[in-house]
C-alpha cells in the first residue's frame, strides 16, 4: 500500500486498535493467479509478540478449499469521506477521499476443531449469546461447525495508512473537520472525529 510518511499510523498498537474496532475484513487469496475474495468478521488478537487473525469460512464457499498455506491479504477499512475543494483556502485544489485502511499479510492456517474458535468469536461479538449457545444440544452445534472451515493467520506484514488531510493547513482542517462534523453521514462524522484525534497529536 502507498503510504506518505505523514499518512502513518503513530504506531503498530494505533493500527491494531482499528483493526479490533473495525474487524468485519476482506480477505484475498490467489488461485491461478485470480484474486479470490470473501468478506468476514476477524478476531485480532496478541499472542505473545505475534498478531494474530482468527475466522471461519462456509464450507461451500471455493474460496476455503484452495487457501490452506496460502499468503493472504486481509484489509481492514471502514470510515471514509468525500473531502470538497470548497474546505480548501485556494480555488486552484481538486477533491479527494480521507480514509483509514489497515492490510496485513501473512500464510494461512487451517484449524482442526472449530468449537474454541466459535467460542471466542461469539465472546468478542456478542457476550450475552454465549450461553445460549453453550445450552444448545452437540448435535446441532456439531451439525453448524461441520459447515464451517476455521483458519488463522500469523501476520508478518502490517501496512497502515490515515489519510486525514495531515499535509494541508490548520485553517483547512478545521473547515474539513467543521463540515464532516455537520454531516448526516455517521461515516463522515467518524473521519471528523479521526482528524480531531491526528490533529491533536501533531
């Protein structure tokens, strides 16, 4: 990913804490050199000094059957605004996009046994479901996991990138920050609320 220096993340914790906030993911394989890609939720989590990705595919989908060993990207992305040239002091400007977007490289692992992974997943989005699930009878939930192909991913490459206007002016950023901010869009009121955290640290 291109990434100026002044787009960087502060740091790898900045970019992990996206990725947690943000986990529904892409992931991209390769087969016969056609990029192959499914959209899932992810587990992030640290595993002593190792980033690790955890989820789980249907069974169906072809995508599971060919990605065992395999590198694979997975981008992390969510909020993302229209930024208008009237932000900007000088008539000579043009539009562009702020956004914030995490990928992450890494081979891919397939799982033996699935209940663990189903477990944590349903802890990390909903809690309060957990003992519904624990009270269902094995035979269901042995039926449901028999559905599914788990898998994880050690990373071994993060790129991260905030593209939130860090090279224009103050008086620009805070126009910016000021129009997202009035939107009805809650994507944009989220960029507004990034640019307010980068400008702080700057």
């Amino acid at each position: 990913m291109y990434i100026p220096s002044f787009n960087k993340f502060e740091n790898e914790q900045e970019a992990i804490s996206f990725m947690q906030r943000y986990s529904f993911a892409t992931i991209i394989t390769s087969v016969d050199d056609i990029p192959v890609a499914t959209h899932l939720p992810f587990i992030i989590e640290q595993r002593d000094d190792k980033l690790v990705l955890s989820s789980h595919f249907a069974k169906a989908n072809p995508q599971a059957t060919e990605i065992a060993g395999k590198n694979a990207l997975v981008i992390f992305t969510e909020p993302h605004a229209y930024i208008s040239p009237a932000n900007y002091e000088k008539e000579t400007n043009v539009p562009t996009w702020n956004y914030l977007a995490v990928h992450t490289y890494g081979k891919v692992t397939l799982l033996n046994e699935t209940a663990d992974l189903l477990a944590r997943t349903i802890n990390n989005y909903e809690a309060n479901y957990l003992q519904q699930w624990n009270n269902l009878s094995d035979d269901y939930k042995q039926k449901m996991m028999k559905g599914i192909v788990g898998f994880e991913i050690i990373v071994d490459d993060l790129q991260a990138k905030k593209k939130l206007s860090q090279n224009r002016s103050e008086q620009e950023k805070e126009n910016i920050i000021n129009t997202l901010s009035k939107s009805t869009n809650t994507t944009e009121n989220e960029i507004a609320e990034y640019m307010k955290l980068t400008k702080s640290k700057q």
